[in-house]
C-alpha cells in the first residue's frame, strides 16, 4: 500500500515527505495507522549524523499513537480496532531480560531492531522497489507503520491518542524513571535537573509518588513555571549554583532523590553532588554528546550516594503504559499541558526547528488532517 512517510535521505539535511510504499503485516506483528507522533530529539539526534549509530535513507519517528487495522498471523495481544502507543523498547514477557524482573531492555528483537529491520530481518517499507529501512523498531513520521505486537501496548480506546502519543517515549521516561526506577518514596525530597518533557515527567510522577518537597532546575523561566504547575515546590535557576542552594536547603545534605534530563554531562555531575550523603540515588535520563563522559568524585559513592540510569525511564512499555493512561483518564496526570504545538506530517521539519528554538515542550505531529500548519 502507498502512504505518506517523512525519509531521511542525508544526515544533515531536511526529511523529505514523500509516498512510499508499506507492506502487511507478517507473523506476529500489526498494521498501525498512525494518529499522532511526538516530535522528540532523538528523531533530530539521528538526523543531524550525530548518533554513530544511526543510518540513512530510513523513516524517522519513534513516538507514536496509533489504531491497529490488520495482524499478521498468530498475534493474540490486540486486534484490529485496538488503539496502541508504539514502543521503541519492546516488552515479550519471555526474555532473560523480561523474566528477571530487573530491567526493561527486552532482548528479543533487539539486534534486528537496531540494523532498521523487522524481527525476520527485512523491511515492511519501500519506495520504488528498494527496500527502506525502519528506524527504532517504529518509523512512526508516517501514516501507517507495520510493528511486531510486542512493541505496541494497548491503551483504552477513550483516550486522546495525540496526548498518549506523548507516552511512547518523552513523557513516559520521567514518570517511569521517579515512579518505578527511583521509586520516589512519600514525604521525600527530590530534585530534577532539566525541565524539558522528560525532567516535567520526572517532576509529575514525583508528585504522584507523595514526594513533599521537589526542586526544579532550569536555565529557562518559562519551563520553571511549567515545572511549578507539575509540582515543583521550588525553582531554582541553572546559572544560580543550584547544587548549593539544594544543599543549603536541605541542611547540606542533599535531595533523597535526583534526576537529571538535559543530556548534559556537567549536569549529570550537579545531579550526582545534590543527591543526600547516606542514600541519595542519582537517577541519569539525559542521552550525553558521542564521546562524552562522566566524572564522579569516588567519595560521593563511598559516602553513600548511589547512580542509575535508564533508557525509557526503566519502563516496561506493555506494562506501564497502559497505567500511565489510566491516570491521565482518571486526571491525575496532565498529558495534554505537553502538547504545544500540532502540526500536518509536512511540517516536521518544521517542528524540528521549534525544538532547536526550545518553543514549546512538544510539537505532535497529527494525520487526520485537523492541524491546518504550525501553530
Ligand atoms: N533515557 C531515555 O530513554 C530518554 C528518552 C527521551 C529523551 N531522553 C533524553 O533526555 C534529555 C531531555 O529530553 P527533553 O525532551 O526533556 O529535552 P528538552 O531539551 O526539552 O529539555 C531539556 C531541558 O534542560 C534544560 N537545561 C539546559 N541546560 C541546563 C542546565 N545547565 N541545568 C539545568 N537545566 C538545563 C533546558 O533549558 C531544557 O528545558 C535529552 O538528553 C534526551 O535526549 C532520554
Ligand atoms: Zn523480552
Ligand atoms: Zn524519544
């Protein structure tokens, strides 16, 4: 089937919005039309060619939300009419990975995953008779993607798909990281560094979680007084020692909890130093430059101080997503204050430049064609 698909062609240079072709569904995957999809800077991170892992031409888009049209044999988990949010990090329940109960990172179809291919190892998408690879297991700057069920997590149908979309990676991986990886305590104190959508999340779910106080750090006012509507008790601005004002507030010993969500590695530092001697866990989201590392003074782990990290916020996607829209339907968590701007496939490109110009938390693009251009 023909449809509309935003390829990377050359690293560094605009997507191009053309017709490409799609085909069915296979053994254990599904067609999902695709309705709305986040704008995140991984999408940017790849194509700018800064990620060595990356690869071109290949359909961009990883945070999407969508409505199964057809499976493929033997899939059992949804069918069509199912709505679902994609998920770049798969969750098939039978792993080593997803036995342990350890970690999120499933390892059943990562190495096809991470080469732009489908489980059995070939592409759905073409374009003129030459295949063309997915990108993230999910291709989702497109109106249809062809995903294995494991990497769709079924949400309830009553749901704005455009505010879920949210969930398949941004806003998920703060309020997956405070939630269930730090698993912030009642009455504890917290703070997060970066208040982007991943830090807000951070902030929201520490919230949820009954945190009592929560610091926020930014170098952007506006994102400061978002970061006070999810809960932050106290804005702090970036450029003010923050690590010092963390410490003076909390008797010089430091939050319970950190977070950082910038991708910046001096900030990964600062959050490290503002965790609480004795038992403050550092929990790193931001993804840092190519190259870059983190230096820690031993004496902060010797005295105490523990440092994690996760990709998706520790997230396991079938699972948790499905929970997190729970409480988005019960209003307990505000996905649609994330949503900025909405805008048609053609302008992605476009919102790719409001993220460089920091304008808004999230741009998500919509296919129903009720986003008229950028807003
Ligand atoms: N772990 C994962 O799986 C995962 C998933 C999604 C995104 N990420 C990463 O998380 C990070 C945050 O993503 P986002 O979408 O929220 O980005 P964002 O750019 O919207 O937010 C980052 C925020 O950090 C702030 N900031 C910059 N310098 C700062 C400083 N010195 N101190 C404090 N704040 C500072 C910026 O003003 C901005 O508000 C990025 O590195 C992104 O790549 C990781
Ligand atoms: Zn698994
Ligand atoms: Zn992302």
């Amino acid at each position: 089937m023909k449809m509309r698909a935003a390829v990377l062609e050359r690293f560094g240079e605009p997507l191009v919005v053309q017709d490409v072709e799609i085909a069915g569904p296979k053994e254990g995957e599904a067609l999902v039309r695709v309705v709305a999809c986040g704008v995140c800077h991984t999408d940017l991170y790849t194509a700018s060619g800064a990620d060595p892992s990356g690869y071109a031409p290949c359909v961009l888009g990883h945070e999407g939300a969508g409505v199964v049209e057809e499976v493929g044999p033997g899939v059992t988990s949804v069918q069509p009419g199912d709505h679902v949010v994609t998920l770049f990090s798969p969750e098939c329940g039978r792993c080593e990975h997803c036995t342990s109960g350890k970690t999120n990172i499933c390892t059943a179809i990562r190495a096809q995953q991470g080469q732009g291919y489908l489980p059995d190892g070939t592409p759905r998408l073409s374009r003129g008779g030459e295949p063309l690879r997915h990108f993230m297991g999910t291709s989702t700057f497109a109106e249809y993607t062809v995903m294995p069920e494991i990497a769709l997590a079924k949400i309830p149908a009553e749901a704005s798909l455009e505010a879920s979309s949210l969930l398949a990676c941004g806003a998920t991986t703060g309020l997956a990281a405070a939630l269930w990886k730090a698993e912030v305590a009642a009455g504890s104190t917290v703070a997060v560094f970066g208040a982007g959508l991943v830090g807000l999340g951070a902030i929201a779910g520490a919230k949820l979680r009954g945190a009592e106080r929560i610091f926020a750090v930014d170098l952007s006012d506006g994102r400061l007084d978002l970061a006070r509507r999810y809960g932050a008790t106290d804005v702090l601005r970036a450029d003010q020692a923050p690590v010092d004002r963390i410490l003076e507030a909390t008797g010089g010993m430091g939050a319970d909890y950190t977070f950082e969500a910038t991708g910046r590695v001096d900030v990964m530092g600062q959050a490290v130093e503002a965790a609480r001697m004795g038992w403050g866990l550092c929990t790193v989201l931001g993804v840092a430059g190519k190259g870059e590392t983190l230096a820690i003074v031993p004496r902060l782990l010797i005295t105490g101080r523990r440092v994690q990290g996760g990709s998706f916020g520790g997230a396991k996607g079938r699972t948790h997503v499905p929970q997190l829209v729970d409480l988005y339907l019960k209003g307990d968590l505000d996905l649609d204050g994330f949503v900025s701007h909405r805008m048609p496939l053609d302008d992605v490109n476009r919102a790719f430049e409001l993220m460089e110009e920091q304008d808004g938390i999230r741009s998500v693009l919509v296919f129903d064609g009720s986003a008229g251009g950028a807003s």
